[in-house]
C-alpha cells in the first residue's frame, strides 16, 4: 500500500506519510512524533483499508445488482438483474402457480 511520492515521502491509502530510517528501524512521522512501522501498520491499516473499500466502484456495482428478495403470499421469489426470470424458493408450494403468473 506504500507508494514512493519523493525521498522519504510516501502514499499509504489516503494518506501522504514522511518516513526515516534510523539505526536500521523504519520511523513515520504522526503527529508532532514517530511511530514505528510496526504500530503505524496496526494503528492505520484497518481505517485506510475501510475509505478505499468505501471508494471502491466495483464494490457499490455489486451491491446494487444484489439479489432482492420479495414474499408473495406463501412463495419467495427472488429477483435479479443478472438472471433472466425468477425463481421459486423454498416456501413455495410444489403444485400451486404463483398469482402473477399468467398462462
């Protein structure tokens, strides 16, 4: 998730980091101080991981061709924009036709 802007300045996620190595120990600036890398990763990892799932547009496709289901009556029908006609799931009854079938 690092990516090299300049000497010592990198992108982590949606963030611009300043960076030192000192006595072989990988140092990040925050704040008025350093963390290692190691606490940075803790710290940050999890809350930049979330803003680039949230920006993610392949991620909100999806959810919005997700599977909608609906009950009609005693019947579960799911819907979906990738299939081409629903389907009758495990409520419905074997031998009754659904009421907004017609023949």
């Amino acid at each position: 998730m690092f990516m090299r802007e300049s000497e010592g300045v990198y992108q982590f996620g949606t963030k611009r980091i300043a960076v030192r190595v000192e006595k072989d120990k990988i140092n990040i600036r925050v704040g008025g101080g350093y963390l290692s890398i190691d606490e940075f990763l803790d710290q940050y990892t999890p809350t930049e991981l979330e803003k680039l799932e949230r920006k993610d547009p392949l991620k909100k496709f999806s959810e919005k061709l997700a599977v909608q289901k609906m009950i009609v009556g005693k019947e579960v029908r799911e819907a979906s924009p990738l299939r081409a006609s629903p389907t009758r799931g495990p409520l419905a009854s074997p031998g009754r036709q659904s009421p907004n079938k017609r023949l």
